[in-house]
C-alpha cells in the first residue's frame, strides 16, 4: 500500500508560476520541513481558533502555505499570535509519527473531527480507486503533539528540525481553486535552515518588490498600462528609447552576420493556420477577425508567413543559409487575469528568425547563433545558461533524423564553453531545441529565447526545398531562432535586474548637464549641443531646483552621468563627470567628453 500512497495527489507540492517550474523540477531539499512547518502552523491555528477546518497544506517555493476556514477574517496580530505558537511547538521538539488507518476508520476519524475538506479528498481518492478497480487506499496521517493531519509525508524527525521561520502573508484562495466553492484563508510562510538564509530571502522579497518592473516603468517613465488595451504596453519616449537601442543593437549584429530583415502583415487569413496546424491546435490563443465572411487572425508567430518569402523563386543550394530576420507584430489571446506587466502580454515583438539551411549546414549556424548568444548577453554582462530539449514521445518526422540532429546539436553546445544542461523529451514536437535562460541579480531564473532546428514543421507543411548541386530538389532545415525574446519580457526582466540603472549604452537618458546658477545655462546648452553632436543622449536641468537637488533628482532617475557646470568650468569649457554611483572624476575638456561617451556606448559595454 506504500506505493498507493505515494501516488495520492492531496498535498502534494505545487509550484508557482512558470519560471519557479524550471528551477524546482527535482523538489526541494528543504520540503519536508517546510511542509512539516505548515503542519506545526495548522496546529497553532486550530489551538487559537477552535473549530477551524482544515484545507491542504503544501510546500512551495521558499516556503509553505496552508488553507483554512475560519469564523473570522485574519489580522497582522493574529499571524504574530499564531508565530508565537508556532515557537512552542518547535521548541517542545514533538515527534512527527506516521499512522496508517483502514479506509473506513480514517474517513470517520476526519469526520468525527468535523474536516469537511479532508474526507472530500478522502471520499475523491476512494472513487479514483473504484474506477481503477483497485482496492480504496488506506489512510495515511501524520500526528506531532497533540495535532494529527491526513498526509503522505514526508516529514522531519521532530518539530526541533524546523528552521527559522516567518509567517509572509494571508490572501483568500476558493478552496481547490474553483470560485464556485467556499473561499478559504491561505496564510504563507517560509522558513529557512539558518537565520541567514531567512535574512537573504528576505531581503530579497523587499529588493524585488522596490524593482518591479511596473513600479520602475512609472518611476523612470518608460511605459505604462492602461485599460484601453489590457497586455500591450503603451511606450513612453524614453522606454521606447531602449527598446529602440536593443534593436538596433540586434540589428547590428545581424548585418554582421548576413541576416536580411523582412516584415510580413500582422492580418493573416484562417487558411494558411490550417495549413500551419494552428488552426486546430492553437485557435484558442489567437485573436480572430471578421471582414467580408472570411475569418483572420492577428498573427501569433511570424513563423508560416517567412515561408512565402522563401516560395518567392527557387532556391539554389549556393543561397543557404539564408537568414530572414522579422520584427513583426504578434498577438496572442492570454486571458486577461494572467496579464502581468511586461513579462506576460497579449502584444508583443520577438528579436525573430528564420533560417533556412542545408542539412550539412546546421552545425555551422548552431555554432554562429552560439557566438550571437554570447555577444548579446555580454552586452548586459550576463552569462546565459542553455538548456537542451531533445525529442518528446509524441513528436513528428522519424525517429532517426531527430538523432541525427541532437548529436550535431550537442556536440555544437559542447563546443561553446556555453553553460547548458539537457533537459531530456523537452524538445518541441517538431524540433529539438536550447532555451536561454539569464539569473538576474537576486538570482531569479527567467527564460528569454529559443533556438529550435525544425526539419519537420516548415519544410514539410509548407513544401519547402531548394535545387542542390545536382540538380536534384532537396528540403532544406528551418531553424527558428530568437536572441533577447520577446522585447517586452526582455525589457521587463532588465528593468528589474538592473533596478533600472541600464548600461550606459541602453540607457534612455546618458546625461544630464547641471548648471549651478542661472547664468550657466547658455553654457550647459552649448554642452548639450557638443554631446548631440556625438549622439549622446543628454537632457539639461536647467530648472529652478537647487544644485543638490538636480544630482538628486538626476541620480533617481538612474541617468548614467551628471555634468556640473559652474564658472569655473564655463570659463576653462569643461565638465567633471559625477556617475550615478556617486564617483566624482577629474574635469574634462567638452570636445574630449564627448569623445569619450560616444567610445563607451558604441562598446556596448556592460557598467
Ligand atoms: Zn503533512
Ligand atoms: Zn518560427
């Protein structure tokens, strides 16, 4: 009966959103005693609040959380009440004893207890079993002290084990996540092996609030939200100065490298998804259109429409690789609850492309996008982590040429000295693939982008094929490849890794010049003048605030350098840089500066 116990699906632990999945496949070392630290919480709970019923209460992500029905809505005082409760419990060192009751006794137990929910889930397990035709599961609890719980474990020795620990918050939560059921209070906790550990994660949670990317974009004036078109952001000059940098900055490398721009309609007819397999598997995500009785959709990929562009004549064996780069418009239909600034959006642009190549020719270009990972990210001084997805179960084309195209694959991410892992079956259905995932500064893992190599999708459905030196047709590789990602996501996950002090070179204002006194205006503009001239992107405070007050103000707005004017430096024409970290350096000639910041943002060198 263990192993029946061990697939019961109460308490088991959930996870968050979809970037804590990546890190937390394996489960967590820590689980059982941030599980046990939700039983210890029930306990403290049900001791101060008699009559309390029980929900579930799982591990998560740095802690552990559990849901209960209560005759009264929850305080601050109450958390710090049951905290201290929980101190008993932990220090009394109660022993955590597994019982295994028949199925009959265990329901009656809860039922007797008055815990509507566990004999729910009790009553659920029984007809899961009936339509397995197996035998119901025996009961399977854990008991500490005087509180005893239906669960599966696992747990810790004793109470004692459990480390340090902080009750976070409450929020109501319906109970199995369906709104027409009774909406319990969910208390979150974490809880740590050490003080330290505790303090970091702390510290973290305040850090990561004050660089939310939403509250940063209103503070620095980069973009915002409105209601008019829930997930599209609406860019303000200087966002849209960045985004505008890290385009140009992609577009850069991709003249390099011998890739063509392209752009297709954002209005796509409903029969090219169906010819796309879209239509049947994707409909859901897509915006639709009507006009004159035919149906459109707003475009959720650029993928099918780079096909017309290679249709568009024969292609010759000498044209590969070609490289069809496309900024285009994508739209995907997100239900509006899930919406979350930048990093979830129902509009959006990818830094996209598609390239068609030999067969011969796919370790060559992994090996090229390999070298185009490593450029971009060292612009940000981030150091990507790959992740290799090789062939689901259910994927398309034959076994074998998928084989064939994860060797050379891997034996390219070998090659790069790039960090990667392999995640096995991962790929998508159609192609092997390598994700680019970036830690930003608390150490959040984000995906940004892939790299699929589809020897199926495009060059099969869309009959692709170009004349080889033969003379013969042969279907080329479509390799669906982006760097950053989408813009949005990209720009959202900087915002908050850099706390919205951006590179030098990205950064929407560059400096900003200070006059000291009104009489130095006409110089600082001069000096605006002299940057322009070099395509720095300065702004002059040439407001009535104090001195103090424009660095002040200056320093808020992260902008990289302050440029402080006063008679001394009007006379000799010159500036002495103070950066944004407060570092004063030695006075430079205007003609000189310039130089010098137009050297630094064409390096595109991280700060
Ligand atoms: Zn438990
Ligand atoms: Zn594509």
């Amino acid at each position: 009966m263990v192993e029946q116990a061990q697939e019961l699906d109460f308490e088991a632990p959930p996870r968050g959103s979809a970037e804590e999945l990546l890190s937390a496949e394996a489960g967590d070392p820590l689980d059982p005693m941030r599980h046990s630290a939700a039983h210890v919480m029930a306990e403290a709970v049900m001791d101060i609040f008699p009559g309390t019923r029980l929900g579930i209460g799982p591990a998560i992500e740095g802690g552990f959380y559990y849901d209960f029905e209560l005759p009264q809505p929850l305080t601050p005082d109450d958390l710090a009440r049951i905290e201290a409760r929980m101190s008993e419990s932990v220090a009394a060192d109660h022993e955590f004893v597994r019982r295994v009751l028949p199925p009959d006794e265990g329901r009656a137990f809860f039922e007797q207890r008055d815990q509507p929910y566990k004999v729910e889930i009790l009553d659920d397990l029984r007809r899961a079993a009936e339509g397995a035709d197996t035998d119901p599961p025996e009961v399977s609890t854990y008991e500490h002290g005087p509180f005893i719980d239906l669960c599966r474990g696992p747990h810790v020795e004793s109470t004692g084990r459990i480390g340090p620990f902080k009750l976070m918050s409450v929020a109501g939560a319906y109970w199995r996540g369906d709104e027409k059921r009774p909406m319990l209070q969910r208390i979150y906790g974490t809880v740590w092996s050490t003080q330290a550990e505790l303090d970091q994660y702390l510290w973290r949670r305040e850090e990561a609030k004050k660089r939310d990317h939403r509250r940063l974009g209103v503070q620095l004036d980069l973009f915002s939200f409105h209601d008019a078109s829930p997930g599209a952001a609406f860019w303000h000059p200087k966002g849209w100065t960045l985004y505008r940098e890290l385009r140009g900055a992609m577009r850069d490398l991709q003249a390099r490298r011998g890739y063509q721009e392209i752009y297709t309609p954002p209005l796509v007819h409903q029969k090219l998804w169906e010819q796309s397999g879209h239509w049947e598997h994707y409909r859901e995500n897509m915006f639709l259109i009507e006009a004159e009785q035919q149906t459109f959709s707003l475009k959720p990929m650029n993928c099918p429409e780079s096909t017309f562009i290679y249709r568009s004549r024969v292609r010759s064996y000498r044209e590969l690789p070609l490289r069809l780069a496309e900024y285009g418009i994508l739209h995907r239909n997100e239900l509006s609850g899930v919406l979350s600034g930048l990093t979830r959006v129902r509009h959006f642009v990818t830094d996209d492309a598609h390239i068609f190549v030999r067969p011969e020719q796919i370790g060559a270009e992994i090996a090229g996008l390999m070298a185009e990972v490593r450029e971009a990210y060292s612009w940000f001084g981030l150091e990507p982590t790959l992740t290799f997805g090789t062939r689901p179960d259910k994927a398309l084309g034959d076994p074998q040429v998928w084989a064939e195209t994860e060797a050379v694959m891997r034996a390219e991410l070998e090659r790069s000295g790039l960090r990667y892992r392999v995640r096995a079956k991962d790929g998508a259905f159609y192609a092997p693939k390598i994700d680019i995932q970036i830690e930003d500064a608390l150490g959040r893992e984000w995906q940004t982008a892939t790299i699929q190599v589809d020897r199926v999708m495009l060059p099969e459905r869309f009959d692709l094929w170009y004349v080889d030196e033969n003379g013969q047709q042969q279907r080329p590789v479509a390799i669906h490849r982006a760097i950053y990602g989408s813009f949005e996501r990209f720009i959202g996950v900087l915002t908050e890794h850099f706390a919205g002090a951006f590179p030098f070179w990205c950064s929407p204002v560059q400096a900003v010049v200070v006059p000291i006194a009104d009489r130095h205006n006409e110089a600082a503009n001069e000096l605006a003048g002299v940057l322009r001239g070099r395509d720095v992107r300065v702004e002059v405070d040439d407001s009535s605030n104090r001195m103090q007050n424009k660095i002040r103000l200056a320093q808020e707005q992260k902008v990289p350098y302050m440029l402080v004017l006063g008679d001394r430096e009007v006379e000799a024409r010159t500036a002495a840089p103070r950066t944004r970290s407060g570092e004063q350096q030695p006075a430079i000639g205007w003609d000189e500066l310039a130089a010098r910041l137009a050297e630094e943002a064409a390096s595109r060198r991280p700060d």
